[in-house]
C-alpha cells in the first residue's frame, strides 16, 4: 500500500491547489511561515519543507529574507484553433506563444514505434502496426518546459509525405504537408486532468502532485479517415487553453 503523505506533502499540495487555481496570483506572496503553521496546525520546520516543494515544483521562488513568491512567469494563453492555420512559419504551440511575445522551443525526436492495445485503436489501425512517432518537448525560452507532445501517423501517410520523417518538415509542419495534398483536415480532441508520471515529472520539472491536462487529438481527413493521432501532456499551471465557438446549426 502507499504510504500516507507527510504533514509537508500536505502543506505543499493544498498550497499548489490554491495557486493552480487562481487563488494565488503570480508575484502574491504566500503568508509568512509563522501563519502557515498556525493554519495548517504544523510546526515551521516542517512548513519550510513544504515551501521548498513548492519551489521545486517551480511554483514558487523562495527570496531570502522575504518569503516565498508565486512565480510570475505568465501563462502561454493557447488557442486551441492554432492549428488550423498557419501563420507565417508556424502552427500550433509557436502561434500562440509568439501572440503572447514569448520566444517559443521545440526539441524534437522522430522514430517509428508498433502501435500498442492503447494507441491502435486511436488510429483505427491493427495493433502492431509500424506507425511513425514524432515526440517533442515545447516551451518558452528561459522557461520549463509547458508541454510534450507525441504525434503517431499512419503508414500510407508518411509513404506519401516522406519528409514526415525529418525533425524539420518544413513552414506550417505536419498538416501544412498534408494540405498541400489536397487533404481537408477536421479535428477532434478530448481534455482530462490527472498527476504526472515520474518519466512527466522529469521531463517538465514539476512535482509529483503538480496537474497536468492531458489532450487526446485525432485529425480525420475529408473521407473520415484518421490520419494521425497527437497526446499532449500539459503543465496546468503554465498554459491556459481556450476555445472559441459559434453559435447556429
């Protein structure tokens, strides 16, 4: 059985709560140590460790002297419809982190994986099937890291559109290539939310009680045919996602 967490792990995951969800600004300062451990009934050794969890999990600054700080880094406010076009060399996750005037990054791993009992179904293929897996890391310069995202696509397609299979696949990237084959792309994407694995924790510097979103998309083409699949894994407090609807039939 797990172990219970400690009275630190406590003082640090309601702390992260409150700062994930707004309660806490960016540049707030968090109570002193002293009113921590008067409310949350522990004493400020033991507040001192959660405070620095919290720094860990790049929540907070600790100033010397002063307290701890909530990092004032802002959120990239992403579109979810940047990927639907492209805007000068780019789509997606560089869209929207340049609208904010932040300097985006992308590190990039590209291979060819079987398609497991998990990712087989996603892309309507037979499990084993040798899919092309393009894995990459994103932020903002000077920044962790926001996101991963691994995108999974179909045999006939990377036969077609060979460059696929390059880090660099061009302006506009991936469903550039595919519309300039004519193809007329159409989305579907499910959110949830859940704590991070210890491989996720590692790559996105954050803690094991620090939410991430999860973001399951699957792009069809004009036959209804899935094409490609994409996860993302996304730090909760480094990115807000938005979505933009209209109303009618």
């Amino acid at each position: 059985m797990p172990r219970p967490p400690t009275k630190a792990q406590v003082i640090s995951n309601a702390l992260a709560a409150r700062i994930v969800e707004g309660e806490l600004d960016p540049g707030a300062w968090l109570p002193s140590e002293r009113r921590l451990a008067s409310e949350y009934g522990a004493d400020r050794s033991t507040v001192r460790r959660a405070l620095r969890m919290l720094a860990e999990a790049d929540l907070v600054q600790l100033r010397h002297g002063a307290g701890a700080q909530v990092r004032t880094a802002p959120k990239v406010r992403r579109a979810a419809a940047d990927i639907t076009r492209q805007v000068g060399e780019w789509r997606g996750f560089h869209v929207s982190a340049q609208k904010g005037g932040r300097r985006p990054f992308t590190r990039t791993t590209v291979t060819e994986v079987e398609a497991d009992e998990r990712l087989a179904p996603r892309l309507d293929v037979p499990v084993g099937t040798r899919v092309l897996e393009r894995a990459r890391v994103q932020g903002v310069e000077g920044e962790p890291p926001v996101q991963t995202a691994t995108t999974w696509i179909i045999p006939e397609i990377v036969a077609e559109i060979p460059v696929l299979r390059e880090v660099n696949t061009g302006p506009g990237g991936l469903y550039s290539r595919l519309e300039e084959t004519g193809r007329r792309i159409t989305f579907e994407e499910s959110v949830t939310c859940r704590l991070p694995r210890a491989d996720e924790q590692e790559t996105l510097r954050i803690g094991p009680e620090q939410p991430v979103l999860t973001l399951w998309r699957r792009a069809y083409d004009q036959e209804d045919r899935v094409i490609e699949v994409t996860h993302r894994v996304v730090v909760g407090d480094r990115h807000e996602l938005v979505y933009r609807y209209g109303s009618g039939a």
